[in-house]
C-alpha cells in the first residue's frame, strides 16, 4: 500500500476572520509581531483591521510594507533587519503571495541566517521559524497553506523556489470580504492561478487520493464561480466560493506540487517582472495541450468537471475539450491572450527554457519536458 503525506496549517475560514489575528498570535505565544504587507492591501483598509486586532488582544506590531510585486531578495533583507530592530517574536503575513512570501522568506533568516538564496530547492531549513500567521486577501496564491516561497533573485533576474515543511504557517486566515475590493482583472487573473494550481496538481506525479480531492473541489468551484465573481464586487457568494476555491487548490498543490506551466511562468516572471497569474493564464492551456497524453484518464475526469455531461466526452477529445473551456474562460473574463502583449519575443525563448527546466515545479511535470518543448510551448504562447 502507497504512503501519502497531507500537511497543512490550522485554518480559520469565514467571513469577518481577520478579526482572529491578534487572538491566533496570542495562542502561539506571541509578544510583539511583524506584520508583512504591501501598499494595495494598505490602501484597501485590510492593515486597518489586522492592527486593530492586535490592540484587542494587547499585542505590540511593527509593520514592514516595502515589498513590490514578485517580491525581491533585498526586500526580504530589508524585513529581516527591521524584524530584528524591531524585537518581534512572530510574523504576520496579510496579503496575495507577494507579501505571505516574503513574510515566511523574514521567519527563515531570523532563525536560520544567512542569504536567502542558501534556500533555495527543497528542504534546506534547518532550524524552527517563528510563530507564522498568515491572512490571504487575494483567493489566488494559495500560499497562505502552502510549503513554498517564491522570491526574486535580482541579480539574475530568475525566481528562486523555496520548498520544505517548515514553511507551512501555524495558522492560516482566509477572509472572503477582502476580496471585494479587488478590480476585476485581478479578480481574474487571481482566480486562473487558482484553476492552473488545480489542474498542475491533479495531473501531477506526486499527486495522491488526499490532493485530488482538494483538486478536484477547487475546480468545481471555479468552472462555476469565477465568472461571475468577475463580474461584480458585489457577489458575495461567488467571492466565498472562490475563497474556497483558493484555498482548496493551495492545499493540494502544497502536498502535490507543479508542472511545466508554473516553471516556465517563474522563468518569465522572473525575467520580465510580470505579474505571476497574468503569465499563467496565457501558458496553462498550451500544456494542458501538452501533457494531456502522459494523463489522458486525469484530462478526461477534467473535462467532465468543466462540462458536467452536457456533452460527449472520450479519451480521444477529452484534451481538445479541456483546452478549448480554458481559453474560451479566459477570454470571457479578459484575462491576457499573449505573451507578445507584454513584449516578449521569440529571442527570449532560449533564457526562458533554460530556467524553467532548473525549476523544482518541472519535476512533478507528468511529461518528461526538453528544453526545446519549453521553447515550442513558449512560442506557442506569443
């Protein structure tokens, strides 16, 4: 008999959760925190409630704010001296994954030293993190569950994968009223990172009974909710259900990992500082179109999530299907077509697959990928 391993935090789901911070960061002995965070959440009123939280529950905070999208290695240096400056026992991450990845990148250097680089790949921290508490606001990342950091090495301009079981946060908040104030290009784009972390980790060769029924969930909830939570702010339940949707997804591709898609869009986020679900809605149909033959029986339960029986599905169509409900969702809810809007070339095809085949991610890819796939993939996607 297989032996599966499933780890996650302890989760706190629900609307109005963000008022449990302060009460979650008591539980783990906390004195003073380190909230991370980045201007939009700021300015969205989250931080707001995070602080306030805290003053209930009698806890001191400093805030850490200078992070960017696909956040930087110097930025987490940054954290990790104002971390220390500031005397903080544990760290709050409030945000999409650019802030909750530098948050858990600050908690590996308090305790761990060194550069953040020394981690990169799986398994390289070797000793405890601080308390972490994280608040998704995003429905997208995922990483609020998940064992990864995603951070940017600005010295080559590649992201670097950090991976282990330390950095599962204690305690994870998933509040579907922040979503609201989200606009409806980040509400898509979100919500397609969401639909890749499904996909990529159903399809996965590390994938197990335990990660496809997170799947498997998140992409019902998907092919049903994103739409209209796209739509409009005012949707609530749609925004609860892509909530779920997120953090479902996170939890299976925490415990399944990637493929080829997330490697080739950390290659080119890396690179041209795009953002990262932007990147994976254009690349996730053309792999899907690639790998459907190393899992024709995984596309084939696909494809009757997305179409519910309405129409006659096989092994023989069941990729084309797949591939042609992912692009005609993306179309409708103005998701980006092309790798060339954002300026890209066929000149930058050979950087590209370069670095995407040395991601962790391709490992878990179900089809074995050369380095000239990466590059027909990517110029597919032009």
């Amino acid at each position: 008999m297989n032996m599966h391993k499933f780890v996650m935090p302890e989760i706190i789901f629900g609307s109005g959760s963000i008022k449990q911070v302060g009460e979650s960061c008591l539980r783990l002995g906390a004195q003073k925190v380190f909230i991370v965070t980045d201007p939009g959440v700021i300015s969205a009123g989250w931080l707001e409630r995070v602080t306030e939280s805290c003053k209930t529950a009698n806890l001191s905070y400093s805030i850490f704010s200078n992070i960017t999208t696909n956040p930087k290695d110097y930025e987490v240096e940054q954290g990790v001296k104002e971390y220390i400056a500031a005397e903080c026992d544990a760290i709050v991450g409030v945000g999409g994954g650019s802030a909750i990845d530098v948050a858990k990148a600050i908690a590996i250097l308090t305790t761990n030293g060194g550069n953040i680089h020394d981690y990169e790949g799986v398994d390289k921290i070797t000793s405890p993190l601080p308390p972490m508490v994280m608040v998704a606001t995003t429905a997208g990342s995922g990483s609020e569950v998940s064992q990864f950091s995603i951070i940017l090495d600005s010295t080559h301009h590649v992201k670097i994968s950090i991976i282990s079981k330390s950095l599962i946060p204690d305690i994870a908040i998933i509040d579907p009223e922040t979503l609201v104030t989200k606009n409806s290009l980040l509400t898509a784009t979100t919500g397609l990172d969401v639909l890749t972390h499904a996909i990529e980790s159903f399809v996965s060769i590390a994938a197990t009974p335990l990660t496809d029924v997170q799947a498997i969930n998140a992409m019902k909830l998907v092919t049903k909710y994103l739409r209209p939570s796209v739509a409009t702010k005012l949707n609530i339940e749609a925004k609860e259900k892509m909530a779920m949707a997120s953090l479902q997804a996170g939890l299976a591709f925490s415990n399944a990992i990637l493929g080829a898609v997330h490697a080739m869009s950390h290659a080119i986020g890396g690179r041209f500082q795009l953002p990262h679900g932007d990147v994976n809605a254009i690349l996730l149909p053309h792999v899907m179109e690639y790998n459907y033959i190393a899992a024709p029986e995984k596309f084939l339960q696909i494809a009757q999530i997305f179409y519910e029986e309405s129409c006659e599905i096989n092994y023989v169509n069941a990729g084309e299907k797949v591939v042609q409900y992912v692009k005609k969702l993306s179309k409708d809810i103005g998701a980006p077509q092309r790798l060339s809007d954002f300026g890209l070339t066929e000149n930058d095809a050979d950087t590209i697959s370069e670095y995407a085949l040395e991601d962790a991610c391709m490992i878990t890819n179900p089809r074995d990928v050369t380095k000239e796939d990466v590059k027909t993939l990517f110029i597919q996607a032009l």
